[in-house]
C-alpha cells in the first residue's frame, strides 16, 4: 500500500498544465497541481531563448514561474546551460523564498541522486521553519537509507508547522510499526483535513461499502469529501445494516472508534 510520495512537487501535470498546447510540458513535475497564470502560458510558448535581463528577478512570481520554465527546459534538453540557468533561478528565488526556494534545489539534487546536497538543502529549508523541508528530510533518509525506518520526530515537527499532507505518511508509519490503533487515528484526522489517501485506506481497511458507510455516519464531522464518498457508496450500502454505533474490529483484537482523533483536531487544528 505504499505511495511513493518522495516530493514536494507531485507529478500532476494534466491538472497543472491543461491550459496550455505546449507539448514539452508533459514532461514536467508539478510543484503545486494549478493552472498556469498568463505570464507562465507566454513564456512556455515562447519559440526563442528567454533574455533574464527583460525580467524582474526581485519578484518571487516571476521567478517562480522562471523555474518552472527552465525546469522544462531543463528536462527537455538537460545539458550543462540548462542546468546551470534552472539553479540559478532556485538560488535566486531561494533568497526571496528560502522555504520554496531551498526544497525545489534538494530535489532537484535528488533527481540526480546527489544525497548529500539534497540533504543540505532540504536542511536550509528546516531552518526557516518549513513543514514541507521537514517532511521532504524524512522520505529522503528512507529513500538512501533502506533499512531505516524513518525518522517520526520530522514528520510530526511537519504537522507541527501545521503541513498535513504528512498525516498520510505518518498513518503509515505507525502500519508499519503494527501500532494499529494510532495508525487509525491518523487516518481519521486525515480524512477530516479531506485526504483522499486517508479515506481510500479506509475504505480498504473496512472492506465493506456498509461498514464505510456507518463509520462515515459515525464520526464527529463532515465535509466535501466525506459527502462524496457518502453519496458514492449509498447505491451499495444496505440499509438495514446501517449502524452509526457500530463498533469495528480489525486485524483482530485492533479496534477502530470511530471520533478516535478528537484529540489530534485539537492539537494541530
């Protein structure tokens, strides 16, 4: 049941690029899955070499998008001035941005399978009190460090810094771990920040559309995608089964209550 969640900028380029008819794109890592602004569309279907000097290189915006353009261009044509053009823009932005900055240069060291710098850089985000640096840490020492398990403490200074896609992560951690009823406390608070990773291991974990269903009846809140999942699994529940106080068991003695995160919504919001 292992996702692969080893970046910051996940592989969403349908979604991220689907205002756009430049084909390259395709190639891309997301960083955040949105639509392009009308400055990005431009300069993606520009047929010329970009002069920086025609650009602000003191405005985050612009540089963020100029290191989403040099990083396609840079996975197009990956030579030595593509390279060199798309760092130079991370260590501009990362003096602007040290957070967004910092985390885009480990991983790009990481795709180069460089530990050590992407290990640096991802610290120099921690230091500006970065959730995402905190998380991108922990799956970096798992990824080169097979036989570890990870370190918990990154993950929950992630949540700390309230960065909740780690909720997912540190779920799984604790499957890992056989500690079965914290896991599914984490599962919850997942599904209540509306993660679909979280619900989807539920679903997986009940098996059953009815047992789903009770629990989603069950427990104390509701939002967007709890709804959905409810409206979805309504046709397959059968209805004289429903029990909102039903009290599952799995992976034998474990139990899973639900309101079981109470306790976590209060802490991390």
């Amino acid at each position: 049941m292992y996702k692969n969640l080893n970046y910051l900028f996940i592989l969403e380029t349908n979604k991220m690029f689907e205002n756009t008819e430049d084909l390259n794109v395709k190639y891309a890592l997301g960083y955040h899955p949105r639509h392009l602004t009308f400055f990005e569309k431009k300069i993606l279907n520009e047929n010329k070499k970009l002069n920086l000097k025609d650009y602000d290189l003191t405005n985050i915006e612009v540089l963020d998008s100029l290191s989403i353009y040099y990083h396609l261009q840079y996975i197009k044509t990956p030579s030595q001035e593509n390279e060199n053009l798309y760092l130079c823009i991370l260590i501009k932005l990362s003096k602007i941005d040290p957070c967004k900055g910092n985390i885009r240069i480990s991983s790009f060291y990481d795709s180069k399978n460089n530990y050590d710098k992407a290990i640096e850089y991802c610290k120099k985000a921690i230091e500006n009190n970065s959730g995402p640096g905190y998380y991108n840490l922990y799956i970096l020492e798992t990824k080169y460090n097979p036989n570890f398990d990870g370190n918990l403490e990154h993950l929950m200074n992630a949540l700390k810094l309230r960065y909740y896609p780690v909720i997912f992560e540190i779920a799984k951690y604790y499957i890992f771990k056989n500690e079965i009823n914290t896991a599914f406390k984490f599962l919850e608070y997942g599904i209540y920040k509306e993660s679909k990773e979280c619900l989807q291991y539920v679903n997986m974990a009940l098996e059953n559309s009815t047992y789903v269903y009770s629990y989603l009846l069950k427990i104390p809140f509701t939002n967007k995608l709890i709804e959905e999942e409810k409206s979805k699994l309504f046709p397959r529940v059968i209805q004289e089964n429903i029990n909102k106080d039903i009290f599952f068991k799995i992976f034998g003695s474990v139990s899973f209550i639900a309101g079981s995160s109470n306790e976590l919504i209060k802490l991390y919001g």
